[in-house]
C-alpha cells in the first residue's frame, strides 16, 4: 500500500457563509492540491490549484452558483486522489408576503 500524503475531512456547510462548504485536509509535506469538481454527467463545474504546506487546513468552495443536485469533488495531492461526494439542495424560495385589505 502506497503512503498516504494527505487526508479530507468533509465537506461540511459553513457556519458563517451561507452556500459555502468546507474541506478540512492535513498534508504531510508541501505541494500542490488540485481541487475538481464534477456534475453527475462527469462534466468539471470547479477546478482550482493550491500550493499547501504541511499541516492541517480548511478550504473553502463557494457553491451559490451550482444548480441542485449531485456532485463529487477529486482532491488530488502528491499522487493520491480523494472523492468525495457533495449534495446541493435546492434554494429556498423567498418569501413573497401579500397583504389583503378589506
């Protein structure tokens, strides 16, 4: 089995952003953090390059533009690649308060 450089944690929502996730990864060595992110047609919605140092980490991905549905995010990091599933629920819809007069 091959040595293992970084592990994930997540993704989990944001507490203080809304439609924000969160990865939390620890590396054991500097380098380059490919994030990819796939519809469920395969089809890349997200990709961004992060030099890392050692160390633990959180990384946050802006999801107010991704319509409803699956995704899953390739995180790859000194020749391992970690996949991990996202669910986008659908938006609320805002409230439209109408007010009757008599």
């Amino acid at each position: 089995m091959s040595e293992k450089f970084f592990k994930v944690d997540g993704p989990s929502l944001s507490k203080t952003k809304s439609f924000t996730l969160e990865f939390k990864a620890t590396f054991k060595k500097k380098g380059i953090l490919l994030i990819d992110v796939l519809d469920d047609l395969g089809r890349s919605r997200h990709q961004k390059k992060l030099t890392v140092s050692p160390g633990s980490a959180t990384y946050s991905l802006d999801v107010s533009k991704f319509k409803a549905g699956k995704y899953n995010a390739w995180l790859s990091f000194g020749g391992q690649t970690i996949i991990k599933p996202i669910t986008i629920a659908p938006k609320p819809k805002s409230l439209t308060w109408k007010m009757l007069f008599s």
